[in-house]
C-alpha cells in the first residue's frame, strides 16, 4: 500500500471505533467515507494531504462530545476549534507513521484549522467540499423540526463560507427552494 493508502486506513480504522451510528454505520466512518467522494467529485485532481483532511476531517470526533463545552455560541466555537487543532494533530501523527514528511504534516492542520479560508485554495476547497457534504447528507436531518429563520441563517453561513465557483455549483446540482437558493447567489 502507498502512505496515503495507509493514512486513509488508519483514519478509517480510528473511526471504525466511533459509538454513534447512523445507516447502521460508525457515523465518523460514513462521514469520512461521503467526504472523501465529494473531494473525488469536485476536485479530481486534489493533492494526498487534502484527500487526507477530507478523510479525517472529523477523526474520532466523539472523544471530545460538544457537550463538554458551555452550550452557548462562545462554547460552540471553543469546541470547533478544539476539534480542528486534535484532529490535525492526529493525522499528523498518522502522516508521520506512514512516512509523510514534516511539510505535510504541517500542512494538514493548516487545512484543517481551516487558516486562510477565501485565501489558500486547498482550504477553500476543503470548505466547499464539507458544505457540499453537509448540503448532500446532513441538511435535510438537521432541518427537521428548526423554525424557519434559523434555516435561513443557517443556509446563509453555509454559503458565505462557500467560493462563488462552488456556490454556482450548488445552484447547478440541488433543487433549493427560495429564498435558501438566493443565498448561494453572487
């Protein structure tokens, strides 16, 4: 097997462990498994240390549970910050093993910690790729029972994150009503 091969089994395996189910499946391995397809779909030609972040985006997740944070905006994003720095830190650790050097080990976290979001474009890609995941697999659960100015607010961030080439694309290829489609306009 390659190294990247190897990183991406390992991802797998760690998130093989996760509790959580969903489709009957670890939901960190399905997850991992629908991101890695959108980055094949929308960026064919993506480098190994991004297929690594898509794959591990979310790497044993649920040993740092959202809950064991205040549950407020603040805490929200303490928790997601916590969750970018030890996931980038546990791929590193996988890269290492597999023979990746410093560079990309550095590199993931980078992406990983979402630095330079609008600006570094393996970032940028990352983001839309995990919009497009989310828009695909997580939207419409997560709509279920929100009031409908939160889903408004909520498909508005979605698409501030997203670069105008993936917001077009997402115009192209989901059927969204309005106003949630004018969000994804320029």
């Amino acid at each position: 097997m390659s190294a990247l091969e190897d990183v991406l089994a390992e991802i797998d395996s760690a998130n093989a462990q996760d509790p959580n189910r969903e489709e009957g499946q670890p939901a960190a391995l399905l997850y991992g498994e629908r991101m890695s397809a959108e980055l094949a779909r929308l960026f064919p030609e993506a480098s190994e240390v991004l297929k690594i972040a898509a794959r591990g985006q979310h790497v044993e997740r649920w040993l740092l549970p959202r809950d064991s944070y205040p549950m407020d905006r603040a805490g929200y994003f303490a928790w997601r910050k916590e969750q970018g720095r030890r996931h980038g830190a546990r791929l590193a650790g996988m890269m290492s093993k597999a023979g990746f050097d410093t560079e990309a080990q550095e590199r993931v976290g980078v992406l990983l910690r979402k630095e330079g979001i609008k600006r570094d474009a393996e970032v940028q890609a990352l983001e839309d790729v995990i919009c497009f995941t989310f828009l695909k697999w997580y939207f419409s659960p997560f709509a279920e029972g929100r009031d409908a100015e939160a889903l408004q607010r909520i498909v508005e961030k979605t698409a501030l994150k997203m670069s105008p080439e993936g917001r077009a694309r997402v115009l192209q290829e989901f059927d969204l009503p309005e106003p949630f489609a004018t969000a994804f306009r320029d």
